[in-house]
C-alpha cells in the first residue's frame, strides 16, 4: 500500500464510541439538571425585587399623597364581590398622580392570577362572585388602614387609623400587600385581617386574601414568604409568621404592631 494512502487513513478523524457519546450526553444532562434550577432562582429573585421595587413606589406615593391631603392616607374601596363601593376612590385611582411608573406599580411580576382582562395579557376570567368584574391591581392595602373597611372603626368611627399621625409605630406596621391572585378577594384591593384569628388557622384564612407565599414558602403556611411595604415607606420580604401570630401579636393592627416587631 502506498505511503500516502497508510499516512491518509492514520490522520482521518475518529468517530466517538456508543459509550462516549452516552458519557457525553449524561454529562449534558447533569449540567442542565445542575443549571435549570439556577435559572430558576434567578428569574425568580429578579421578579421578588421588581415586585418590592412596585411596594416601594407605592409607598412613596402613599406618602407623597398624605403630604398633600393633611395627613389622610389614600383609601381601599374595591369589593370583595358584592356592590361597587366607590372604586374611583380607591388608591388605584387616587394614588396616580403620585406614581412614577403607573403601569408597573400596579401589577406585580409575581403575579399569575388569571382574572386580568385580556386586553392586558390576562387571560380574561371575572373574578368569582363579582358581577363580571376583573383584576385591577397585584395589591392592596391593609384594611386597619383604610377608613372604608377599618373593622376598629366599624365599631368606633374615631377609632380608625386613615392619617399617618394616627400610626404610633409607621415602621413596624403592614401598609401595603400583595393580593391573592384567585378567589373573590384577587379584585379587592384590601383583605380583612380581623379575620383571621390565631395561628396555625390564621395562615390559611389569610392565604386566600392575600399573597401571602409569592415569594417562596408552602401556601396557607406561616412558613409563606411574601412582600411587604410598611407605613413609614420601607420594604421587606418577610415570612408570614412573623409578621402575624394572633389577634393581639401582629403588624397589621397599629395597635399591636408597635409592640410586635418582626
């Protein structure tokens, strides 16, 4: 054979084994197996910090609007089912002027409900027991703050908590929340925190109010890790438990809230 034809098949290239390419493929395997959940934990983390970029702008505009109004806080006033109670006076209105970015302040990167109408990529389903009604905001305000839906002013009307000047500890009380994205309270923009009594019940009634695990955590679990913006204007996400464990040990009643620290 001549040498040129030995010199031509020694240099050809060599094909991979059966076993070299299963190696190969494993490997690959691994390393999406290893990757892919990376991935997750990064989009996730970057929608928790939009999403706590919204409360904190939110806030901002809570506090640029008690500024102009002597003190008064902007009210919660979308139902939970039943009758429009003066929607236009909800924050979601109320607040626009004070916001920056109007549109992304009002729908978390969190947020996966299905009731936003589908003009705004939602995927167009009512909110139950609404009449027709959709979702008009990621989130809401907690009702000890608002004057439509305050339940210490239901029994006392001067005991509602609606001005800055009436918060004894704004840092240590729960302003503003998320929503919960399904059932009649994802077209609220407020929950009812007096009902939800004592843990480990009060994680689960507060659950279907409120957002409570769209950062991390089991739903209905004191374990559930959500976002958070608190009176003073700053932000936090915070595990539902230490924020709330009973009636009289929470952050939500500025009564107790000055005395219950996360």
């Amino acid at each position: 054979m001549p040498e040129s034809v030995r010199i031509h098949r020694r240099d050809a290239p060599r094909a991979f084994t059966l076993v070299e390419l299963l190696v190969v493929i494993a490997v690959v395997a691994m390393l999406a197996g290893l990757l892919v959940p990376a991935l997750r934990s990064v989009r996730q983390g970057a929608r928790t910090s939009a999403c706590l970029a919204n409360i904190r702008s939110l806030q901002r505009g809570h506090l640029a609007y008690a500024e102009s109004n002597r003190g008064w806080m902007a009210d919660a006033r979308l139902p939970h089912g039943g009758a429009d109670q003066g929607s236009t006076e909800s924050f979601v209105d109320t607040l626009l002027p004070f916001l920056d970015d109007q549109a992304a302040v009002m729908r978390s990167p969190l947020d996966a409900s299905p009731h936003w109408p589908a003009d705004l990529g939602g995927q167009g389903v009512p909110v139950p027991g609404s009449g027709g009604r959709f979702r008009r905001t990621s989130y809401g305000v907690n009702n000890h703050l608002a004057r439509e839906f305050s339940a210490w002013g239901a029994l006392d009307p001067a005991r509602v908590t609606d001005r800055i000047s009436l918060i004894p500890c704004p840092a240590c009380t729960v302003h503003t929340l998320c929503m919960s994205a399904e059932g009649e309270f994802a077209g609220a923009d407020h929950p009812h925190v007096e009902s939800w009594g004592a843990q480990p019940q009060a994680a689960m009634i507060a659950s279907t109010q409120v957002g409570t695990a769209w950062v991390g955590g089991p739903p209905g679990s004191a374990d559930a890790r959500s976002n958070w913006g608190f009176a003073d204007g700053h932000v936090a996400s915070e595990i539902f438990g230490r924020l709330y464990r009973n009636e009289t040990a929470n952050t939500f009643d500025p009564m107790t809230a000055r005395t219950h620290r996360p």
